[in-house]
C-alpha cells in the first residue's frame, strides 16, 4: 500500500484533510463526520485500499481506517466555509 494525497469519487475528490461522512455499519444507527488524515492505494491495482480518518461520534473521537466504500464526500464551498474538525 501506498500513501496518496487523493482519489476520484465521480466528479470530484476526496483529498487528504477534507472533512467526509462515514457512514453506519450494517445493522448500526448513525454514520458520523471526520477528517480524512490519510488514503492508502494499492500500489499494484491503483485501488483505494482504506481511507484513515480522525472523528468519531462526540466524546469518542479516534484515529481509524474504513473501506472506501464507508467514505461520502460532504460538500464544502470554495470560500474554505466547510466545518473542519
């Protein structure tokens, strides 16, 4: 695995410090908001492997890492007016 400052999602990226939403593993009620601390590509197959987050639901926030198919990109403005955690 290689670290890459970003990935495609459509038309647009998710690039490394974007805040995102993780959402809810099955059978689990609630996703949460995060800051996308690093993405990992397999160096072979140019996949994304894993996407390491920082955050969490509140009093709980943590380092993790998650599949790329966990991670929705939360729209920012261009103005830098997101939330960033």
């Amino acid at each position: 695995m290689v670290k890459v400052d970003r990935y495609r999602v459509g038309r647009n990226f998710i690039r490394v410090g974007d805040v995102v939403r993780v959402k809810a593993a099955p059978g689990k009620r609630n996703g949460f908001k995060a800051t996308v601390r690093a993405i990992k590509v397999d160096e072979r197959t140019g996949h994304v492997g894993e996407v390491e987050v920082f955050g969490g639901p509140a009093g709980r926030a943590a380092f993790r890492s998650f599949r790329r198919e966990r991670i929705e990109r939360v729209a920012q403005s261009r103005n830098g007016g997101g939330r960033r955690l």
